[in-house]
C-alpha cells in the first residue's frame, strides 16, 4: 500500500470507510491529505460514513516501550505518541474545532452552518480500548491490515486481503464485533467519557475501560461509599437525579462514585466525592480553594474495640469550625476495613426511558464523615448548603433521618413491595447487613457532641 | 469464524515445512493458540532437543492481563471457542505449574519435558536449553519461528488456530524484518528482556509520568526515569520516640548492605489503599517475612491501628493522646504523615539513586557461590536511577519494643541487621558523618523530611513520658 493507491481507493469508495488504528497513517491525518479527501467524499455523498478508532492511552504508552530497541527507526516515545493523539483528537478535551474533524470543515468552504452538527455523524471517532492486535483499513468491502509488531507501522506495512481468503471472514467478524454497541462496541470510548480501572474477579487490575463495559458480572471496578452524619447522629441521603440513566431519581446513600485512575487510595477518593457530590458539584477537586469550605481530617480506623474514646469530643477541639471528621470503619473482629464486594442491581433508562435491569460488580470501601457543627444540624441548614448540587441536577433531593426512620421506611416499602422503585440495591444492602454500623456510628457521634446541645 | 476445524499441531506446521525442523533455534512466542498441542506433548520438545544438541527452545507465554484482555473479545456468537480467562488461566497455571509456580526452574511444562530425559546430564543440558519466560509487554502477534523460517497469526474475535499461522514466504518483505528485529529486541536481557518474566517473579503495576496506571511489569523493568512505581515509607519509632532502621541483605544486588528506613515496599497489585501495603509490610518485614498477611496471626503481634492523618495543626497532641488510650500493650498505632504546610497527605515524588551490584559468573553462565552456598558479587557498582512516588506512614511500636524482635527477619535473609536511633544522632550521620552508608532515600529523608522527624519523635516522647 502507498498514499497514492489507498488515496484512489477513498476516491472511489461509496459507501463506508472504517480506520482501526490511526498511528500507521498519521502523518495523513496531520499534513490535511485526508482532511481533503474525507470532505470532497462529504460534499459528493452526504451519506458517506467514516468510523475512525484510535489508539488508547494505555495502547500508546506500551507501544512506546519498544523504544529502547536500540532500532528506533520508526520508534516514538510516548510524550512524541501522545502529542500526536491529542493533536488528532483536539487536545486532552477533545474540541471537535482543534481535531481531525475541524480540518475537515475547514476544506468545506461553502458557508452551510450545519455541517458541523452533521460531520459528527458522518464521521464518528473513538478511542479503541481493547488490546489492538492490527491495523486495519476497510473501504466498501475492502479489506487491508498491517500487523502490530514492534511500536508503530507504516503505510507499507498495510497487505490486501482477498475476499476469498479464510482471514477475509476473520477480519470481518472482528469489524462487526468492534463496531457493535451490544458486543465489542461497549468497550469503545468518546474522547470525552470517563474510564475506570477494571478489576478481574481475583481483584487484580487488568486494564482501563469505559463505563459502558462493566455492565458484567465477569469482572469488577471499584468505588467508594460514603456514609455523611450531622452532629444529631442523622444520616444524609440523596435522590438520583431524572437526568441520570443509571439508578434514576432513586434515594442513596449521600456520596459515593468509582475511584479515578490516578487515586492511589481510596481515601482520596472519599475526600474527592465529597466535595464534587455534596459541597461543591460543579468544581473540579483540584480547584478547590475555598477556605470557608473547611477541610476534611481522616481520623484513621473507626473500631469501637481499639479506640474508645471517651473523650473523643475534644479530639476534635482543634478542628476548625468548618472541618469535616473522616473515618474508615472496620469489621466488627476490629482488625480490617469494612470492603465490600457484590453483585449490584442498576437500573437503567435508554434514551426512550425505558427501564432495564443489570448486573454490575462493585468492590466498595466505606468512608463515615461527620459533618460541621452547624453545617446540617437542622433540615434548613442541611438544604441551604445542597442548593447548588440541587440546582444544577447532579442530584434531585436530599433528606436526613435517623437510622431508625430509615431503617423503617425501607422496610414498610419492603413490605408495600416498592423498596426497588424507591431505593438503590446498595442502600437496601447497607441497611441489611451494615445496620449495626449505622446504628453504632450513629450512636457515638451523639453520645460525642451531645453536650453542644 | 465459527465452526472451523483444527487439522495439524504446531509441530506438524514446522515438520512439514519446505526446511524441516529446526537445528539451532526454536522461538514461540504466545503459545495460547497451541497451547493444548504443546501441553500434551512434552515429548515432542524433548525430542527436538534431543535429535538437535544445538537446538536452543524457548518459549513466550502470555501474562495474566493479556489473557484477561483477550477473553473480553469472546462473543458467543462470532468467536468458535469460549476463550474465558478462567480457561487462559488454567492453561496457563498448566504451562508454569501452578498460579503461583513456586519452584520456578522446574514445574509445570519444563518438568514434564526433563522427565523424558534419560539422566542427570541430560535434564541439565535441556534445562539449559529450554527456556520459558513470561511476555509483558503487549502480546500483538503470535509468532513460530524455527532457525529462518516465520510463521504468524493474531488474534480475532477468539484465537487463531495452528491453521490460521501464515508462513512468510520471502524474507525481503517489511514482515519479516519487523518480526526479527522484533525478537532480538524482546531476547535482549538489556533492552525487551527487561520486560520479560519468570514464573513466579514478582510485578508491579508501572505508572507514567502523570501518574496514570498503564500495565504490569517486573521489577527489572523500572530502572528508567521514563515513568514511575508506588511505594510505601515506614518510619518506625518506639515510645521512646528512637527511629528504627535496617541494613538491607548482603546479598541483594540493589543498595546492599545499606542502611535504610524502618520498613517500605511496593504497592500489590491488589492493595486497595497505600495504607493497607503500609500495614502489610510491617508484619510481613518484620515479624513474619514468609507469611501471607491475611493469615498473620493477630494474638501474638497486636493489631495496627489506623489513627488517620497526623497533622498537629488539626488534631493536638493533648487530644491526640486521649485517642491512643485505647490500644493495648502489644498494640501498634499507625498515621499518615501529612504536609507541614498545605495539611494534604504527604507524598514523596522522587528520582532515586540506587548503587547496584553485579553477581560474578562463571565461564558457563552460572552465578559463582562462596562456600555457603551466597552469590558472590563483582568489586565495580553502578549508579542507576528508578522513580517512585511513596506515601509515608509514621508507626509506634508497643511497649518495650525492641530490635530483638526483629531476629526472625534477619535470620530469614530479609535485612541483615536493625538498630533503634535518636533523631538528632541519625540526622548528624546521615548528614555529616557517615553518608555512604545510607541509601539515597534515607539521605533524602534527613534532609528534607527532617521537620517530620524531629516533630513525630517528639510528639511521642510528649505522649508517652
């Protein structure tokens, strides 16, 4: 293969044209060779499709390991590879402008304003999460791949598969499998989604995945749950927002979210979600600068065997007035903290609304926080400081209760046979089979403020 | 492809071949398509070895995550033959001899080949000439190659059988010099070799530069400044507020004989949170260097209790010693040492230096032993460079803690030796007196760390007189 050839075969292509793997043909993508010829194809068939799959991170990162090969012809290091990606997809956010695409509407010179929204359709790029074994072009029916054998290929490396040879089939299959939502597909990502860290069932990481992927019980990913108290020893719950698709408008615990790729422990995830969740759901937590928000000290372990106590209110004497307590729980034998791990039931709504149910497997640390004296003593003060995470719909309501009171009404619903349109699985399993941490933490944050009443 | 029939084993591919089979080298790298055909016939290897006394075998099998990732690509539908990892795994476990392979050299497929062997000088000479190892570095291409001839074949949407090897015919074409240059990069101990494995060796989880997790790598793999790994630092000091420190072994080819921290140690690749590694590595250095943690057993060395950031801006030590009320004797407290000026968890991001040492070999290419039965190294060290990022931890050992405790670990070989220090006599060492005997992570802690030091012994002499 060379630029002149594969440029015919674009010419001539009618209907569809699929790129996996962009590295090998870059420097086309970059020098506005394609650009051109994708739109000259959009302008005389506003039907034409091209699907283009890119490189992951992770993919680029151990591509550039056989950098020290001492053969570094057509070898990159990764910072070379990854400036490469980020000026394809538009920098680290991926803005259609800066991307492959905004070089395309920059060859559709006529001034039709709804280009922009329709080469998004026609043209689709995602990132390829899966381990990538090939190079492949297809064109029509046309098939050529070039193997991945050391770091990046090149054009040449591209071999023309007749549709006659058994590996024709193979490499069909394999397309139609990528490009399908229900199989391959889920593991494709937009530029812009978040990825999570998967778990295999022995909980060793095994790679970066979409959120779409784990809709699977063969495998896990990991989150933090957090537990938010006032000084009344009353828990804080949240509503999921009627945006959200996962779990809508179903009541939770007050916090809790997966733990970010680069979270070394998931204390910092706890500290993390407590500030997007509750405090903050706007800001990002690296921008989190504002004094009168406090900050939160993690006291280590919460085990009633090893840390009595008695005079656990002055402990905290020190503390500024707008800082928050963060605790750890462990197990009742006291030795190790409270992880759970489950099979969890979602509950999800496609874009017509229509609800399903599936499986995910979660392995969750618990984090206890006790809130500010002040802070959501009352119903009035708890909806004053929600308003914002309220307003923007990152969740619908919040309400606090006693263990006791919502112990109870997640029995009566029970009861009534309308707990699962009401509550999460994980918040009707807290309250099964964590009730005693709920009730003892609950108890010792009022038995150790009760004297500020 | 579904329904497609298997119709020749590997050894039939190269058998039949225009060249016959091969007299000086046999490579295979990813051995998941073959695998059956391999495993059930350890006779055929033994026989190549036999018939060819040149013939050098060696084998490269795929690592834990690539099984994982290629069992995400089965579909039900499309791909013939359930490739579960359950099943990648046990072929696997089968190769290396168990998940864990514990006696590296000889278990699994490497035992059932010398067991063909008639005696002694034979199983020692195909030992040699057999050599299994661990790919981890992304398996893309599976790859046959005896003496000049290649074979090749990727995997689909399920994996490849012996049939779907497609022979490159002509050496001139671009293939067939990836793939060569491909493995001489990969059986190079100093460039691709660094990233193979052997049964059994230990991984660590390889972050970049921005700290992301990208992959699992063995320990020979990060003495690059090109990205990083996660460690904990344990600094342990009794009630008297004395640091505890240890000589590292004799007989470790990476700073030996040099005195360092207290305890510290890779992140697992299962440990959830640093504190968890943290907790792990002080029973496992100290008390019991052979036993798994989760076994530990809690009555004889007391619990490790998390007592959570120590930040005396926040948490005053007159409260703080009301919450150390409750541990009994044989307790341990641990906290987390946080950043004297910004309060967030104190995290060390560093280049560190390490003196390696290189072991002498014989002319035969074996390790040369003292009368012990120890290593001996070679006089000349170099200086190589590996990143970390560590979180550090500061303990309290329980009442009347002393170094003897530790013999278990130095009888096991995993330090040499312990001592107890006042902060100010380390700080004077360390800095003034005798810097050569420290490693470079020790230097950097009396330098820089020092404020920590000072204040945390103090506390405790605060806390406990």
């Amino acid at each position: 293969m060379d630029i002149n050839s594969l440029s015919r075969f674009i010419q001539e292509a009618k209907e569809k044209i699929i790129f996996l793997g962009i590295f090998p043909l870059i420097s086309y993508f970059e020098n506005g060779k394609f650009a051109k010829l994708f739109a000259d194809k959009l302008r005389e068939n506003p039907s034409f499709k091209i699907d283009i799959l890119y490189e992951s991170g992770t993919e680029v990162f151990n591509q550039s390991l056989f950098i020290n090969s001492g053969n570094n012809e057509d070898l990159y290091s990764f910072n070379v590879l990854k400036f490469h990606k980020n000026y394809f997809v538009g920098g680290e956010y991926g803005k259609t402008k800066s991307s492959f695409l905004g070089d395309i509407l920059r060859n559709i010179d006529d001034d039709n304003i709804n280009w922009i929204n329709k080469i998004e359709k026609n043209i689709r790029l995602f990132q390829f999460n899966l381990r990538q074994s090939i190079n492949i072009i297809k064109i029509d029916s046309k098939i050529w791949y070039a193997p991945i054998v050391m770091g990046t290929s090149k054009i040449t490396s591209y071999i023309s598969v007749d549709s006659k040879e058994p590996l024709y089939n193979e490499l069909v299959d394999y397309l139609i499998f990528v490009m399908d939502k229900e199989k391959g597909g889920k593991f494709l990502s937009r530029h812009d989604e978040e990825m999570i860290e998967i778990y295999d069932l022995d909980d060793y990481p095994r790679g970066i995945y979409p959120r779409d992927a784990f809709l699977s019980t063969d495998y896990q990913r990991y989150s933090i749950w957090g537990l938010v108290f006032n000084r009344n020893g009353e828990l804080l719950l949240h509503q999921r927002s009627k945006n959200t698709k996962d779990n809508r408008l179903l009541w939770d615990k007050s916090t809790g979210g997966h733990v970010d790729l680069r979270e070394i422990s998931t204390s910092l995830t706890a500290k993390r979600e407590l500030i997007e969740e509750l405090l903050l759901p706007e800001a990002e937590y690296t921008n989190y600068v504002r004094p009168d928000l406090g900050d939160i000290i993690d006291f280590g372990d919460w085990s009633i065997e090893k840390r009595i106590e008695r005079n656990f209110r002055l402990s905290t004497d020190s503390l500024s007035d707008t800082d928050w307590i963060m605790f750890r729980p462990t197990e009742k034998n006291g030795f190790l903290p409270v992880r759970v791990k489950r099979v969890s039931q979602r509950q999800l709504y496609n874009k017509d609304s229509v609800m399903s149910v599936h499986e995910t497997r979660f392995i969750s640390d618990i984090y206890l926080y006790i809130a500010p004296e002040g802070f959501m003593d009352t119903y009035e003060q708890m909806k004053d400081k929600v308003k914002a995470a309220e307003k923007t719909g990152a969740a619908e309501d919040h309400k606090l209760l006693s263990i006791r009171d919502l112990c109870n009404w997640i029995n009566h619903e029970k009861r009534e046979g309308r707990a699962k349109t009401l509550f999460t699985d994980d918040l009707i399993y807290i309250c099964n089979e964590y009730h005693w941490l709920l009730e003892e933490f609950a108890e010792f944050v009022k038995l150790a403020f009760k004297n500020e009443k | 492809m579904k329904g497609k029939v298997r119709t020749m084993t590997y050894f039939d591919l190269i058998k039949n071949s225009k060249k016959g089979l091969p007299k000086e080298t046999l490579i295979i790298v990813g051995v998941n398509p073959i695998i059956n055909d391999l495993i059930r016939a350890p006779q055929v290897i033994a026989n190549l070895l036999r018939v060819e006394p040149n013939l050098k075998i060696t084998i490269i099998y795929e690592n834990e995550t690539e099984n994982f990732n290629q069992s995400l690509f089965y579909d039900k539908m499309l791909s013939r033959e359930k490739t579960e990892f359950d099943r990648l795994q046990t072929y696997r476990n089968r190769l290396i001899g168990g998940k864990k392979a514990r006696n590296k050299h000889s278990s699994g497929f490497i035992e059932d080949v010398l067991k063909e062997c008639s005696d002694e000088a034979d199983r020692i000479d195909f030992k040699r000439r057999l050599i299994l190892l661990q790919n981890n570095l992304r398996h893309n291409i599976n790859i046959i190659k005896a003496d000049e001839q290649i074979w090749y074949s990727f995997n689909g949407v399920d994996l490849p059988t012996i049939d779907d090897y497609q022979e490159i015919e002509l050496k001139e074409l671009p293939i067939y010099k990836q793939i060569v240059n491909y493995l001489d990069f990969l059986l190079n101990p100093s460039s691709g070799g660094i990233y193979l494995s052997s049964p059994g060796d230990e991984l660590i989880q390889l972050y970049d530069r921005m700290d992301y997790p990208r992959g699992i790598y063995p320990r020979k793999a990060f003495y690059s400044t090109e990205y990083q790994r996660y460690s904990v630092w344990s600094l342990i000091f009794n009630r008297s507020g004395e640091i505890l420190l240890h000589k590292r072994s004799d007989y470790t080819a990476d700073n030996r004989s040099l005195w360092d921290k207290s305890s510290g140690g890779h992140i697992d690749l299962r440990d959830s949170s640093t504190i968890i590694t943290a907790k792990r590595e002080l029973v496992e250095e100290l008390f019991l260097p052979e036993a798994e943690f989760t076994k530990y057993m809690k009555a004889e060395i007391g619990d490790i209790i998390d007592f959570g950031e120590w930040n005396i801006e926040k948490r005053q030590e007159k409260y703080l010693k009301g919450e150390l009320d409750g541990l009994d004797d044989i307790d341990w407290a641990v906290f987390r040492a946080t950043d004297a000026e910004t309060g967030d968890p104190l995290t060390i991001k560093r280049k560190s230096e390490r003196i390696m040492h290189f072991k002498d070999m014989n002319s035969d290419g074996t390790v040369k032993k003292d009368e012990k039965g120890n290593p001996i190294f070679k006089e000349e060290t170099e200086k190589w460079k590996t990143r970390f990022i560590s979180d550090v931890f500061l303990f309290i050992a329980p009442e009347g803690f002393s170094k003897e405790q530790m013999l278990l670990a130095e009888q096991k070989g995993a330090a040499s030796q312990h001592r107890f220090m006042s902060v100010s006599e380390l700080i004077q060492d360390v800095i003034y007196d005798n810097p050569q005997v420290y490693t470079d992570d020790m230097v950097y802690i009396c330098n820089e760390l020092k404020w920590l030091l000072v204040q945390f012994s103090e506390f405790i002499r605060f806390i406990f007189e």
